[in-house]
C-alpha cells in the first residue's frame, strides 16, 4: 500500500511561544512527515527532530515571493495575515514541497496525535483537501494534494485579490468569520458573506464534483479539559482518539506556562480545562 508523502508548512515569526516544545515534541511522534517551520527566529531548539525543517525567511521577503508568484503587490504588514494565505503556501513555497504527494498549512498551537492513523492511503486516494471539522476548512491543519489544480485553486475565489492586497485578516483560510451560524448547522452558501473565503468556494466546487473534499470532526480545541497526550496519541475522555489538540484559548487561559520537559515512556500528559499535569501510566 503505497504510503503518501506529506509535507507540512507553517509561518511563525517573533519568539517561540510556551506551548512551542508540545508541538515539537508531536512532531517526532510523526517522524513520516516532514515539518517546514518558516520563520525569522533563529534561536535553537531543544530536541529538534530530523523531520522538522527551518526555513529563515524575514517577512518581506514572504512579500516579496508572493507578490511576484501571483502579478500583483500583496499586503503582509502583520505576521497575523499570513492565516490568509494558507491556501496558497502550495503555490508560494512550491520548492518546498516539490516531490511530496501531498502539503499541509498549519499552525503550532497544535499538538499533533498519530496524524496517519487518520490520513490514511484509502482516504487519500479519494480525496483532494482535507478539514478536520465538519462546518469549515480547519486553519490549524488544512491537507491539500500537491498537483497543480489544487494548490491554484485558491485563484478562482472571485476575492482572492483583494483579501491579499489588503492588511485586514478576512478569515479567507476558513470561514470568513462565519462559524456561529455554521456550528448552528446552517449552510455556508445560506449565510450573507462579504469575501467568498476558501470554504465558500471548495463546498461549491465539492458540489458542483470538481474535487472531492474530506470534512469530518477529528480534532479537538478549546479548553474542554479531560484530554490526555499518550505515547503520541491524542485521547478524550478515555474514549475517542483525535487527530490534534488545537490549543485555541487554552494558549491563554494556562497561566503556569508548564514547559515540557523529557517525558518518560510511563508517562502522559493531561489537560484539564486551565491546567496542565504529568501522570503516570500502566
């Protein structure tokens, strides 16, 4: 069975956050996929794995590749605004992934559980882009498949030039800040939107059969508490597996910043709603 190769890229730029050794440390529970980390921080990193790569780049420079790739000025005054260019890292930094099956956008406040226990090869043989909620495209991990019409797809939003011409952050990777309505169950295309964002457009095109599209309900996020990190496996409640641990307001709400020292293999780490502790494990 032929095991696909994927590349994920993320932007960070400033200091690594305290949550920043979690996300490394998921990282080399995933040793088949590689990790890009484009940045400005050039501070070592404690137990780097070898599938973590750091690609120094300052922010004009971004700029300055994107604006020659896509014809036209863009706008990137904040790092923030990077978010809206998720959809075209496959299109910007293509030297990167170049040879890899498929590419993902993500973030770091994530801490990652057996990412291929869930992308499967069956499921890539089906599928084109990859959402880990339902509702949206997730901004926190969106999976595409490296070919041509998908990492341009991005273009064919009637808004895409103006959303990267401009230093508002649109929400253009997800939903345009829709989610209220779609968490309610409403249809994307059912609720009054000023950018046509890349979930607008990858659900019409998902219904019109010009790709095939995965969503499904495979992270988890916020501060729901009863979430333990196993030996690489991400668990809630003792019961359901997830793909990640999206640290969404939990990143803010932990105030002892517990930094992660080397686990031992008999322990796990736990989440509670607002605190963070290690326990052991048969």
């Amino acid at each position: 069975m032929n095991l696909y190769s994927i590349a994920i890229l993320i932007c960070w730029y400033g200091p690594y956050p305290w949550y920043f050794p979690y996300f490394i440390h998921s990282c080399s529970y995933n040793s088949t996929i590689d990790f890009f980390i484009i940045t400005d921080n050039q501070a070592s990193i404690n137990n780097k794995p070898e599938n973590v790569k750091i690609i120094y780049k300052t922010l004009e420079e971004i700029k300055a590749t994107a604006s020659k790739k896509l014809g036209f000025t863009v706008c990137i005054d904040d790092p923030y605004k990077l978010c809206d260019f998720k959809p075209t890292y496959g299109f910007i930094f293509s030297k990167y992934i170049d040879g890899y099956d498929f590419w993902g956008a993500g973030d770091i406040d994530v801490i990652y559980g057996q990412l291929r226990d869930f992308l499967t090869p069956n499921l890539f043989d089906s599928y084109d882009i990859f959402s880990f909620r339902p509702e949206y495209l997730t901004g926190c991990l969106t999976i595409f498949r490296n070919t041509k019409k998908i990492n341009e797809l991005f273009m064919q939003s009637r808004d895409y030039k103006v959303v990267f011409s401009k230093n508002e952050y649109y929400n253009f990777d997800e939903c345009n800040f829709m989610f209220v309505p779609l968490w309610a169950g409403v249809a994307i295309d059912e609720v009054p939107y000023r950018i046509e964002s890349m979930t607008h457009f990858v659900k019409r095109k998902l219904k019109e059969g010009y790709l095939n599209a995965y969503f499904d309900f495979n992270l988890i996020e916020g501060t729901i508490g009863n979430v333990k990190w196993i030996k690489g496996r991400i668990i809630y409640k003792s019961q359901f597996e997830a793909i990640l641990y999206h640290l969404l307001k939990f990143k803010d709400c932990y105030k002892k910043k517990y930094q992660l020292t080397q686990m031992k293999k008999n322990e796990a780490i736990c989440f509670s709603k607002k605190n963070i502790y290690k326990r052991n494990i048969a």
